[in-house]
C-alpha cells in the first residue's frame, strides 16, 4: 500500500577475517527507526517509512479479527480500511509512541463496523442486527494489555540479529517446534552447538523485552 497512493582491487587488499558462525549471533541487529520517526518520515513523503510502519504493525492488525473469528477475506479487509485510517490520521497523531494502543482501538471499532455492515446485507431486524454486531467494543484493560505484549514481543524478535531471529523463530514460534537437527543444517551449524546459540539468543530477547517494559 502505498503512501498517498566502492570495491578496492585484489592488489593491495586485506584479507576479511573469518567470523565464527557462533559468535556471529552476538552480533546486534540495527534498531528499527522508532514510531516517531517513521511518522515523521511518513509526514515527510517517504513511502520506505510507510512500509516500515505497515509491516511493523501488519501482524498486530490482523490479530484482531483473527482472534475475532473473522474470515481471512474480511481480516484483509478490515486491515486495509485500518491503513486508510491511519494515513488520514498521521498528521494528527500527536504522540506516536502510542501508536500500537491506538491501532489496537480503532482495529476493534473498525471490526464492530464490520459485523454490522455485514448484518445489514443479511437485512436482519434491528434486535437480531444489535445480538449479532455485539457490543460496541468489547476491549477491557486486560485485553489490550495482552495486544501490546504481542505486539513489544513482535518487536523485540524483529531486533534481534537475522540468524538469532531465525533460530528463536523455528524453535519457539513454529508449530511443531523445528528439530534441532534441522536447525543446524538450515542455519549451516553443528547440531551440538545449537543449545549454546539458544541460550544467548535468548538472553538477548530477554534484554531486548526489558528495555521495552515487558512484563508477563
């Protein structure tokens, strides 16, 4: 979606050293831009700020009517109208460090919307209308709390180094959890080294979700 619709010859050269692939996973990915600047960049005409900002919160977006239990046609749907919003709403967000908070909110409403355009094509009676729309929002504190869990666990994982990223991913967030034998040859690893990885991967996340104000 878009936003408003030198090498040096042989001769001479030094040698790269070699990296030791465990020790490559200790090295930091570069932070993301944080909200305030890619909404800044966003106000500015950069469409790479936009996408940024698109793919940070895509999977956030479409929690909602996931958890919902909508179709994934509508849940495209209702992500695409909750992009619109936002990019008439960019120049009026005045602190866009809540912007998850905010998303989360107008994702919800957008969702109640949904259901009720939806009754109408079915030209329910009002009483039967209202039973199915459901109530006008059904987002307590605890519910967004956990949203804004996800979405600083999303985040703190996007923040990891790639290989680092990739380990954490296969091993905890693919169902079934990928062997570590697997692991190993897709990551070009020896198998007996994939615990010790693990742990320091771990305990990167772990940092990661700290500075962030992560609590369970």
């Amino acid at each position: 979606m878009q936003l408003g619709e030198t090498s040096r010859g042989s001769e001479g050269a030094r040698r790269p050293q070699s990296v030791d692939p465990q020790r490559s996973y200790e090295l930091e990915a570069t932070e993301p831009l944080s909200d305030e600047e890619l909404v800044r960049a966003c106000l500015e005409g950069d469409q790479d700020a936009w996408n940024a900002l698109i793919d940070k919160y895509r999977n956030l977006i479409f929690s909602i009517p996931c958890k919902k239990q909508f179709s994934p046609e509508d849940a495209a749907e209702i992500f695409q109208e909750v992009c619109v919003r936002l990019l008439w709403a960019l120049p009026h967000i005045r602190q866009p460090r809540t912007l998850a908070a905010w998303l989360i909110r107008v994702t919800s409403n957008e969702c109640v919307q949904w259901r009720r355009k939806q009754s109408r094509r079915r030209n329910l009676p009002a009483e039967e209308e209202r039973f199915y729309a459901g109530p006008g929002s059904d987002l307590t504190e605890s519910v967004v709390g956990d949203l804004e869990r996800e979405q600083m666990l999303r985040e703190a994982i996007a923040s990891l180094a790639n290989r680092c990223r990739e380990l954490v991913e296969m091993l905890f967030f693919t169902i079934p959890p990928v062997p570590y034998e697997q692991v190993a040859k897709r990551l070009g690893l020896a198998k007996g080294s994939i615990g010790f990885i693990r742990g320091r991967c771990l305990k990167r996340l772990r940092r990661l979700l700290n500075e962030r104000g992560f609590t369970a």
